[in-house]
C-alpha cells in the first residue's frame, strides 16, 4: 500500500546522507590547509590558528595567512587544471604543489625559530627540493610526450623556488623565472591559442603563480626568510 510518509522519510534519509558527504569533503578540505576557523568576530589574522610544539593553537604568523591563501587561490587553480590535461602533467603539477606546501612548513618553521646552521637548512630544503627534483624528471622523460612543452614550461620555472635563499629583493629572481617558464608557456599558447582554450587557461594559472608569489614576496619577504630572530 503506497504511504505518502514512508517515501517523504526516504527522501529525507537521501539528503541527510548527501548533506553529511558534503559536511566530510568540506572538512578535509579544511584540514588538507591545516587552517582553523575561530569566532567570526574575531579579526581575520585569529581566525588563522596553527599548533605550536607545545600543542597550542597560535595565530599563524602574518606571511604564512597570505602564503596560504596563494596556495589556494595561485597553486590551486593550476594544478586543477593540470588535472584536467591529465597525464604526466597532472603528475607533474602534483610535485609543483608539494613543493610549495614544503617550502610553507619552511616559512613556519622560520617564523617560529631563530636562524639555522648550514647543515640543518639544508635538511629543512630536502623535502622540497626532492619533489622539485620529480618535477625536473618528468620534463626530462618526456620526450615525444604531446606535452611537452607543457611539461618544460612547468619544469623551466620550478627553480623560482630558490627564492627563499635569497636574503634581498627575492622578488627578482621570482620575476626573473617567470620569463623562463614564459619560453615554452608562450609556445603554447601560440600553438592553442583561439583552438583549445584549456591550454591557454593553464598557461595562464602556471603564471599567475609567479606574478601573486612575487607580490608576497614584495609584501611579506623584503629581506627573505622571516626569521624569529629577525622578526
């Protein structure tokens, strides 16, 4: 016997279910940022809480906030795009965005210490400079790849990286490799340009990364890294 209540509480079930997978994929976003949200009351820079080593939640400094929202809203929308392609430089964008999530924990950890000794700094830049080191090799095994170009234009600016080793105006070398990712980016955009309009978007996103990075750099870094000591 057909029971009009019967097929309104299974309708609800259906939405309860579709509203808690939608309540679980907003949480891991959430927690893939590492980012706590507070009292919206509070002023934008308490809403932003890391844990400190004693277990604390502390107002990230300023220039993580703002190196986080470059994650993204510069990174994101590349490596989004980069999926969309698919393929090696899906992987490829994979690495480029590890990269920078590396280089973030460096910034953090120089926020909150004094400066390093040599033979530390350099196991700190280990992480990121093996995924860029994948970003390089996919570039390299490439050959014959339909996406090549693309592939070099991302491997061609990955050094930008280096930017945290520079102690003034690290803007520059930000500047300096955009024109280098420029070289194959502007082939394809030459090659796709009024035909597939996906590639010209993700050349597009790829420098977008360095032009938002050099201005947080300009802002944020004036004299590189931020070291407790120095802050």
């Amino acid at each position: 016997m057909y029971s009009p209540l019967s097929t309104l509480l299974k309708r609800l079930d259906a939405v309860t279910s579709q509203l808690e997978d939608i309540t679980t994929a907003i949480e891991k976003s959430r927690n893939a940022l590492q980012i706590t949200n507070v009292d919206p009351h509070l002023p934008t820079s308490a809403k932003l809480l890391h844990t400190d080593e004693a277990g604390h939640l502390r107002p990230l400094p300023t220039s993580i906030a703002a190196f986080d929202r470059f994650l993204e809203q510069s990174v994101g929308p590349y490596v989004k795009l980069s999926g969309d392609l698919g393929g090696s430089v899906a992987q490829q964008a994979t690495n480029v965005l590890l990269c920078f999530q590396e280089q973030r924990k460096i910034l953090l950890m120089a926020a909150l210490h004094t400066k390093s000794d040599g033979a530390s700094w350099a196991d700190q830049l280990s992480p990121m400079n093996e995924a860029a080191a994948r970003v390089l090799e996919l570039q390299e095994n490439s050959h014959g790849d339909s996406m090549h170009a693309n592939l070099s234009c991302a491997a061609d600016g990955i050094a930008v990286l280096d930017w945290i080793r520079i102690e003034i105006r690290a803007f520059r070398h930000v500047d300096a490799f955009l024109g280098h990712a420029q070289y194959f980016g502007n082939k394809v955009l030459k090659e796709h340009k009024g035909r597939n309009q996906k590639q010209v978007d993700w050349v597009m996103s790829y420098y977008q990364i360095f032009r938002d990075l050099s201005d947080i750099v300009r802002e944020h870094f004036p004299f590189g890294i931020n070291w407790q000591l120095d802050a």
